[in-house]
C-alpha cells in the first residue's frame, strides 16, 4: 500500500537501537530457530546470553526477549544486558518488561534517549502530558528536527487541550525552503490535531494540503474522506476515495468506506484522541521502517503504537508483514489474529493465517484454513484466489485452476486488474497439461495487464512465449514476445532464460550460450536456468562445463521428474543433436545494451 515517501535517517537513531540492529542483522551464528519447539531459557548467564545473540543473529526478538529476561534476573546490574535486553523488550512488544527496564537505565542515566522516549509513551497513554512533554524534551537534541518528537510533543499538548500550542510544536518541523522531507507528516498529523481539538477550519485546511501532497497515501484519504463526511460532504468524501480506488483498486478500506457512504451510513473519525494520534504516527514510521528494510526501527515504532491503540488495524498488519519477511511465520499470524474482526482488513489478515500455514509446510492446515473462510466468505474474490494459489503451491494445478475459475466467474466481466487471475489460471493449466486452455487464458491475461506494469506484462509474455517455444510453436511471434519482455525485465533472469532457450531450440547455441550465461548470473541458484545452460555448453563443445552446470542444477533442488533428466545427462551426456526448428527468420540477437537496461 502507498506510504509516506520520509527518509528515515539513520543517523537520528539512539545509539543503542543501531547497535542492537548489528546484533539482530550479523550473519554469525545464523541459526533460524524451530519455531515449533518452547524457548526454554539456559541453565547459566553466559548460556543465555550466548542464546540471545543467536536468536538476535536470527533476528527472532521474541525468543532472545526469553534470554535477555532470565540473563538480566541473573545479573541485574549489568549494564551491557539492561540495555540489550531493553531493545528486545521493545521489538517483541514485550513493554511491561521495556518500561521497567527504560526506567532503570533512564534513572542511570537521564540522558539515554530511547528509554526517555519509551517512557514519554507510556506517559501519553496514562495521559500524563506534561510529564510526556518533559520527557520527549530530554530524548531529542534538537526538537525542530526530530520528527518523532516534535510530533509526539504535539499530541501531548493535544491531549492537555492545548490546541493552539499543539499546532505551534507541529509547526516546528520544517525543513529547509525547496527541501522540507516533513511536510506530509507535519499537515496530515496537524489535520488530525485540530480536527481532535475541534478547530474544523484549520482541519480542513491541513487535510486539504496533505491531501493535495500525497493522494496515493491511503491513511491520508481514508482520515480525510472521514472527515468530509462527518462535515456533511458526502459527495467530496465520495470522490476522494473513488480517486484513490482508481490508483489502487479494491482496497478493502476504500471498499468498506465508499460502501458506508452509499447507503448513508455514518464514518467514524481516525483519530478521536491523543493516544490515538500518537499511535498514528508511529504507525507511520514504522511503515517508513518497513518499507526501507530496517525491521528492528519498523517493529519497535509499531510495538510502541500499539501499546497506545492496541487494536491499530494496519499497524497489525505491518507488523505481520514484517513478521513474513523475517520468516517467523508463528508471530506473523499472532499479530494477523490481532486484527479486529469487524475490521475492513481482517479477510487480508486471514488470507495471510492461511498462507503463512503454507509456508510452515503445513500445507493441509493451510488448505483447511482458506476452504474454511471461502465458505464463510463465498463472493470474496480474493479468498477464492488465496485458495487457488495455495493449491497451486501444493502443485494441485487442476484443483487450483478450477478453483480461480471460481474467482473469474465472480468478477464478472474482467477488468485490466484481473489479469493476474486469468495469469495464474492459465499456468495452472499449463502445469496440468491442459495446453489449450492455458494458451486462452494467457492470451486473455496479456490483453488485460495494464502498461503501467511491465514486470506483469513482462511475466505474462514470458510465460506463454516459452511455452510456444518449449512445443516448437509460433517461434517468430515467440521470439518478438521473448526480446520485448527481455526489454521490459532486463534483470529477471527467469526471461533472459526463456529468450536463451528458443535459440537453443532454434539449434542457434552460440546464441543461446550468451543469453543463458546473462541468466546465471542474475538467479545462479535456479535449477532450470543451470539445466539450460548445461546442455548449451554441451552442444558447442564445451562439454566439462555442462557437465558442472548440470551438477549444479542437481545440487539446486530441481522437480524429481526434472532430476531423473539432470542425472542421465551427467553420466550420458546429451544425444546427438536434434534437428532444431527453423530457424531463418528468427531475429538477431538482442544488443547487450537492451538486455542490461541501457
């Protein structure tokens, strides 16, 4: 979903945060734990502790959150652990924990900037404003341009009723002329303050500067059209969020919102109070985190926002997000059954439970869990493709392309956004060997991806040109297809593949051997691509390295029907050559300039 484009620099990041992420980022002791299995603390200091490091080598805060616990019980006036074990508290939302361990390293030391920050948000949650204030005074150096201060510091004097002062601090956070990074958070968040203060014009005068900033922002449109309704525009409400369903459709929050409307029921505000702003805004930093990689700031600022708004909708999800990227599948569906399920997202939510089970290979589990919620939710187009794609993982392909016809017959008639289902029908067609009826779908996917997405419409040619090519069909529209592809996704080795296999077909293997050779380099770990490559060398004479080629695409976990092929051929080498299809009116090989992209 569309965020807040802010850099988030590191360089304004408490020391302790960035040393802690070299902990939970460093390669050594790179053991992912079994998440199956309790965390079960050690029987000594140093075992924990040498625990803890290996689950933050991991980048798993919940099970060094376990060491770093009993570690610290055992020497408790160790200031290395404290601080540590403080940052894991955060990260794994662990914040009873965090606050007493920020109030024991704040009380050494009045001048450690995260634990005065943390502190500051427990005080805005127990509406002890001045105390937040004097707080957040102490973790910032330069308040004006601390974004996360100055912010927090505004919904402080919020909460205190204070709004003119609340809108004087927001306005504190410019940057230079020409240069100000701050806008978008600085009008959305004084939008919100003055619509929480009940100051209605200068509310809509902030929303209506975020908004005209960043309209592909969904929490800027969705608090916005929130506001317009509640001050009785609904048809200004209405357009907002059909401008954004245009850019990005079938949200599921622009959904629900514009379903509201219509049938004139009332919106809610976003934000109603100050523990809600607050929440708010380090929900959006912790998009910012997230988007940039940096998973340790992105889930210590999400733990923090929902601690002030536990049942923060898409700062669960997020959180989940970051979850599945770190591979800690159990915790990512802890915070996806967090979300409310009277929440426009909970189907996202459970579509992810349902997938994450996959991914744990617990593939019946996950297969149970999305029939389960398609009979729950019949007409829900994205439940149905969720089930499909499951199947499709599983290699069910006849199962999974029954099951997206499901899908297509419910959109009805097919619009440019429905293109991926007719994608993943057709291939799962294909891979049922049900060639004609893949080929339909594959066409029909290819008219429908917009140009606004080359690397669908890269995908989309790849997959039926090499499928033409595989069966000695339409080699010269194959070939176009394949060269236009290679120019849309010049990095994707999976297409330079394709386009180094019609000439290997073609019998044009010096050809081949150049674009294969591209391939390898970008996905080397690709079974197929090294198989190809394989049998290229072998036919222009260089026959010790298809055979390492081929050991390497033994080594890379091809399909079993695909490793029968790959031994033959290292103890047999290739047959002679087969005739090859014909081959004069294919074109001349793309220029290296196009397929590096420039």
């Amino acid at each position: 979903m569309p965020t807040f484009k802010l850099p988030l620099a590191r360089k304004g990041l408490p020391a302790l945060v960035l040393m802690t992420a070299g902990l939970l980022a460093s390669p050594a002791f790179a053991v992912t734990p079994d998440p199956k299995e309790a965390v079960r603390p050690a029987q000594s200091l140093e075992g924990n502790f040498l625990s803890a490091y290996v689950a933050g080598s991991a980048r798993d805060t919940h099970a060094a959150s376990v060491y770093f616990r009993e570690a610290i019980q055992e020497d408790p006036g160790n200031q290395e652990l404290l601080e540590r074990g403080f940052v894991v508290f955060l990260a794994s939302g662990s914040m009873q924990e965090a606050y007493r361990a920020a109030e024991r390293l704040s009380a050494r030391d009045s001048s450690n900037n995260l634990a005065q920050f943390a502190l500051a948000v427990r005080s805005l949650k127990a509406q002890k404003y001045g105390d937040a204030r004097a707080r957040l005074a102490k973790s910032a150096r330069s308040r004006q341009a601390d974004l996360t201060a100055t912010l927090l510091t505004a919904w402080a004097y919020a909460g205190a009723k204070d709004g003119k002062q609340a809108l004087a601090t927001a306005d504190k956070l410019r940057g230079q002329p020409g240069n100000d990074p701050f806008k978008q958070f600085r009008e959305y968040h004084a939008a919100l303050i003055a619509d929480v203060v009940g100051n209605a014009a200068e509310a809509e005068k902030r929303f209506k500067a975020a908004y005209e900033g960043e309209k592909n922002t969904l929490q800027v449109v969705d608090a916005y059209g929130r506001f317009l309704a509640k001050r009785g525009k609904k048809d200004e409400a209405i357009a907002v969020y059909k401008a954004f369903d245009e850019l990005a459709p079938r949200h599921p929050i622009v959904k629900a919102a514009l379903t509201a409307l219509e049938e004139g029921k009332p919106l809610m505000p976003l934000v109603t109070n100050a523990q809600d702003g607050a929440a708010e805004l380090l929900y959006g930093l912790g998009v910012v985190g997230n988007s940039q990689g940096d998973e340790l700031t992105a889930t210590i600022y999400l733990q923090l926002g929902l601690d002030l708004k536990p049942d923060h909708p898409l700062a669960l999800i997020t959180l989940g997000d970051v979850y599945e990227r770190l591979k800690q599948y159990d915790q990512a569906n802890e915070a996806f059954n967090r979300v409310p399920k009277d929440s426009a997202v909970r189907t996202n939510a459970d579509i992810s439970i349902g997938q994450n089970y996959e991914q744990m290979e617990r593939g019946e589990e996950a297969m149970a869990y999305l029939e389960k919620l398609m009979k729950e939710r019949p007409e829900d187009v994205e439940v149905v493709m969720a089930l499909g794609n499951v199947q499709r993982s599983r290699k069910k392909f006849a199962e999974a392309a029954e099951t997206y016809g499901k899908a297509i017959q419910l959109v009805g008639a097919p619009q440019r956004g429905h293109w991926i289902l007719f994608f993943y029908r057709g291939t799962s067609y294909e891979r049922a060997k049900q060639w004609d009826k893949a080929e339909a779908d594959l066409k029909k996917s290819l008219e429908l991806v917009p140009d606004t997405l080359p690397a669908g419409k890269a995908q989309v040619m790849n997959y039926l040109a090499y499928s033409w090519v595989d069966r000695h069909e339409n080699i010269d529209e194959a070939f176009k297809m394949l060269t236009k592809a290679v120019e849309l996704a010049p990095r994707d080795g999976m297409i330079i593949d394709s386009l180094g296999w019609a000439y290997y077909r073609l019998g044009r293997y010096d050809d081949a051997v150049r674009e294969l050779e591209k391939a390898v380099e970008l996905k080397a770990g690709d079974p197929t691509i090294n198989d190809h490559l394989g049998d290229a060398y072998w036919r222009v004479g260089r026959k010790l390295e298809a055979k390492f080629q081929w050991d390497h695409a033994k080594n890379s976990n091809p399909e079993p029907e695909d490793l029968v092929k790959i031994l033959k051929k290292i103890d047999n080498g290739l047959e002679d050559d087969p005739k090859p299809a014909a081959a004069e009116n294919a074109p001349a090989p793309v220029a290296p300039a196009a397929q590096n992209g420039g």
